[in-house]
C-alpha cells in the first residue's frame, strides 16, 4: 500500500514538472500596448526575433478598438476599459504594421522585430 502511494506521488511530481515546463514554452516574453485617445503607446514596440510574444492590449479608452495587423494574421476587439491577450510569433525580423480598425486614422502603430 505504501509503495502504491509513494508510485502515485511521485507520478504527480513528475506530471506536475512537465506541466510547468510546457507552459513555459508558451510566449518567451509580455510586452504591453496602451489604447488611449484613440492611439496606441507606443506606437512602435520592438520584439526579438523568432520568439512567441505575448502582447497585452489595455484599452483605457471608454470606446472599443480593434487591433488589426494583416501582416500579423490578426484582429480582435478590445471593448472600453478593458484588456486582451494577442499571441504572435515566432516572428522572422522585419516590420508589422497594425493599426486601430474603429479609429484607422489616428490609431497606427508599427512592430519590429530585430
């Protein structure tokens, strides 16, 4: 009976590691974009090259925004004073414009990636 229970703990130890090693493989690094009167700070945010990135959209405006990037392959809504979660990458070196898709005239921003 003793030998099953130690069995069982240390299969959960070992389930539990692989665990938080899978979810550390997710995004390497959080880099955060602020939508504010309409714009986006900053509006040009560099990100390292070949690494899943996790962009945290804050949106302090009352309004909803869009983020949309065609070059990223993405688009979602952020409603007012709220916050959302984007994934990008692996991301090969260049520049990915996006922009706000409710406000495209003053919400534009530029992502680097060196």
């Amino acid at each position: 009976m003793m030998n099953n229970m130690k069995l069982i703990i240390k299969f959960i130890a070992i389930t539990f590691a692989v665990s938080c090693y899978t979810l550390s493989l997710g995004a390497n690094q959080e880099f955060e974009i602020v939508i504010q009167d309409h714009l986006f700070f900053p509006s040009m945010l560099e990100l390292p090259a070949e690494q899943k990135i996790r962009l945290l959209i804050i949106n302090q405006d009352p309004t909803a925004e869009e983020f949309e990037s065609y070059e990223l392959n993405r688009e979602k809504v952020i409603p007012g004073n709220s916050r959302t979660v984007i994934f990008v990458g692996p991301l090969s070196p260049g520049e990915y414009p996006f922009f706000g898709e409710f406000y495209p005239r003053t919400a534009q921003g530029m992502i680097i990636v060196k």
